[in-house]
C-alpha cells in the first residue's frame, strides 16, 4: 500500500474505521444509518486529536461554561434593553431619549469582536486612577477559572467563575443590548398609538396602569419571540470572543477542532448548534401562542369554518 501523511492505506482505513464505529466494506447508505443510528444515542465518535476521549464527553466539558456566559449576557442584554427601550418610548419628549437612541444605534453596529477588543484596552490595559497595573489582569484570566481551584472552594471558586466570566459577559450583553432598545422602543411606540390605548388615556387613567396593563403585554410579543430565537444562536457566537478572551467554552473547542482537522468533534458541536436552533425556532412558535391568545382564536375559527 501507498503511504500517505505517514502511514498506509489500510492503516488509515483501520483508523478512520475505529474513530468512526464504522464497517468501511459495508454498503454506503448502510455505514450512513448505522452513523446516524449512535448519534441518536449520543455516540458521536471519539475524538482525532484526543484518541479514546468520546466527543459527548468533550461537549458537556464545554457546554455549561458558554451556556453561562452568553446566557448570563443575553438575559442582561435583553432586561436592561426592554427597561431602557420603554422609557425611551415613553418619554419620546424628555432630552435622555435622543441620547438612549443614538447610542443604542452605535453601540448595535459594532461587531462583537470589537467591542471585546475595547474591553481589553479599558480594563486589561489602561491604568486608571494612577495605579501601576491595570484594573483587569488580562494576562492571567485564560480559561474559565483559575488553576487548581474547583467546587469545593465554596464560594471563593464561584467568584473566581465571575471573575473570570466577567469580561466575555460584558461583550455578548454590550453587543445586543442596542438591538433589544430600538425593538422594544418601536414595539411600544407601536402600542402606544393602538386605539385600545389611547381610550384608555382619555378614561383618565395613570401611566404606570396603562403601561402595566395594557401596553407591556402587546409589547413584548416580539421581544419574546425574538429572544427564544437568539437562544439558538447564542452557541454558535461564541467562537470569536472565547478565542479572544482564551474562555473555554464550546466556540474554543471548535475552532481548536478546526485547526487540528478533528472531524468528529466538529461535527457533534454542529449538531448541538444545529440542535439547538431548531428547538428554539419550535419553542418561539409556542410561546407566541401562550402570549397571544388571538393567534389561538384565529385558528380555531379558520377551522371552524372549514
């Protein structure tokens, strides 16, 4: 046999037939079920750079510490954009609005990356306050927490979680929290001019009523939906900024397995990723039924009709 990258033909066989659990003699369409069969079953193959390490083991290693951190940043993102976009929008004659918008539009256009980049130089960098060291020890906050520490530190290992996730945390809420103003100021500002609304102002009654009553529901129909769909998209932006802060997660690991040609690997992230995006398309398309009754009747009615 012909020697290629070091070794021969059936050795290479052998191996690929080992990472994959496949029969390489057997049919194709046969070696494609029983494929898909193991990963029915979250047997993904094991890993090429990490030979006898099960990419499953590799994923949950990862997971929980992106899930943490564009989690914890979405859900930030998302309350202090809904607050700030609904003052705007009812305050539409007060001088913060234009200030509140304006800045929502710039800070939206700003990729991600750089934004992480600015944090870097402003706490990583910049000495402030005439101190010697910058606020942030850039230099030692790789990975997601400091070597040797672990759960039974208590709660210094939970701020050392914190500490670590903080600047990664800060760039995924700072890089959507513009987004989430201007739709929650044009989703309200919409409400505000609905007949329903504006009854309800001539019967006298106070703004915090109409706007707990009958404003914030309507309002949020879209900010829900659109936040149950960036929970299907939070995995897959992690890569950029995990590579720049050296945070451990599952973008990290994915673009280590891009480097190093580990195929198993990338394909048990994609499919997480592709996973999890279309649970959340199915589970925005079922909470929009449970926060708007009228799509129900709607339905109903249409097949009552039929």
């Amino acid at each position: 046999m012909i020697a290629q990258y070091g070794m021969s033909m059936s050795e290479a066989r052998a191996r690929a037939s080992a990472l994959y659990a496949l029969d390489l003699d057997a049919p194709l369409i046969q070696q494609y079920f029983s494929y898909m069969s193991r990963m029915i079953r979250g047997d993904m193959g094991q890993s090429i750079r990490s030979p006898g390490v099960r990419v499953s083991w590799i994923i949950l290693a990862r997971l929980p510490w992106t899930l943490f951190t564009v989690g914890t940043g979405l859900i930030l993102s998302c309350l202090i954009g809904v607050f700030l976009g609904t003052i705007s929008a009812f305050r539409r004659d007060k001088w913060y609005e234009p200030i509140i918008t304006g800045t929502s539009s710039i800070i939206s256009a700003i990729p991600d990356f750089l934004i992480g980049i600015f944090l870097i130089i402003i706490f990583g960098i910049i000495t402030w306050f005439g101190r010697s060291e910058p606020l942030i020890p850039i230099h030692s906050m790789r990975g997601t927490s400091t070597p040797g520490m672990s759960w039974d530190d208590g709660i210094f290992y939970l701020w050392d979680i914190l500490v670590h996730g903080f600047l990664p945390i800060t760039t995924y809420a700072l890089a959507q929290i513009g987004m989430w103003v201007l739709l929650m100021k044009g989703s309200t500002t919409s409400t505000l001019n609905k007949d329903y609304v504006r009854l309800a102002e001539a019967r006298g009654l106070k703004n915090s009523k109409i706007m707990s009553r009958y404003v914030s529901r309507n309002a949020l129909l879209p900010i829900a939906t659109e936040f149950a769909m960036r929970m299907g998209f939070i995995l897959g932006g992690s890569l950029i900024i995990e590579q720049l802060f050296v945070y451990e997660g599952l973008g990290l690991e994915l673009l280590n397995a891009v480097h190093n040609r580990d195929y198993p690997v990338m394909q048990g992230i994609f499919l997480v990723i592709t996973s999890c995006i279309v649970f959340a398309n199915l589970f925005a398309e079922l909470l929009y039924g449970i926060l708007d009754p009228r799509t129900r009747i709607r339905r109903s009615g249409s097949n009552d009709q039929n």
